[in-house]
C-alpha cells in the first residue's frame, strides 16, 4: 500500500533563483484557441514603460483549472484576513488595451 501512494507523489525542486519569486503589479491575458498567455508586469509610478517581468503559456485546461485554485485560494485568505478591497480600476500609463487584466 504504501509503494501505491509513492507512485502518486510529485517530487518539487524549488531551485533558489525561481523561490525568490517576482513582483508583478499587473497581469496582461491573451488567449488562442491552444493556449492562454499571462503576461506579469511590473509598473513603476511615473514610469511610462512596463516591463513584462515573467510569460506563463498554459493550455486551455490548465487556464481553468487554475482560476479554480486561485478562487479557491481567495476565498480561504478572505475567510482567515478579511475581505480584499478592489480599487477602481488602475489606469495604465500608456495607451493600450489589453484583453484582460488581473
């Protein structure tokens, strides 16, 4: 019984550069009919430029599997911190549109 659940684990290595993370303030979706690209970007005050800091291409799938988790995840830090208060909607510095924002 216990090789049966070995088989099932996923063995993470979390190598030091990418567990340091990036900041990201904004995040640009685009989508094909394969795959979901998630742009994060890191806008500075009285910066005209941002910077695509990190591109995450996912399939369709994996795109809702994780708005589930990350509903999910909300919703569990709402309940232990408190509800997360949404401003108005941040005006970007240049002028463009994205698809979607997060």
């Amino acid at each position: 019984m216990a090789e049966d659940q070995n088989k099932n684990q996923l063995n993470i290595e979390l190598p030091e550069e990418v567990a340091e993370g990036v900041f990201s303030n904004l995040a640009i979706i685009g989508h094909s009919q394969s795959e979901f690209v998630v742009d994060f970007l890191r806008i500075v005050p009285n910066v005209p430029k941002a910077k695509v800091k990190s591109r995450i291409i996912i399939t369709p799938q994996h795109a809702k599997r994780l708005m589930k988790a990350l509903a999910d995840n909300i919703n569990k830090y709402e309940n232990q911190f408190g509800k997360i208060d949404e401003p108005n909607p941040m005006p970007f510095p240049m002028n463009f549109t994205p698809t979607a924002q997060a």
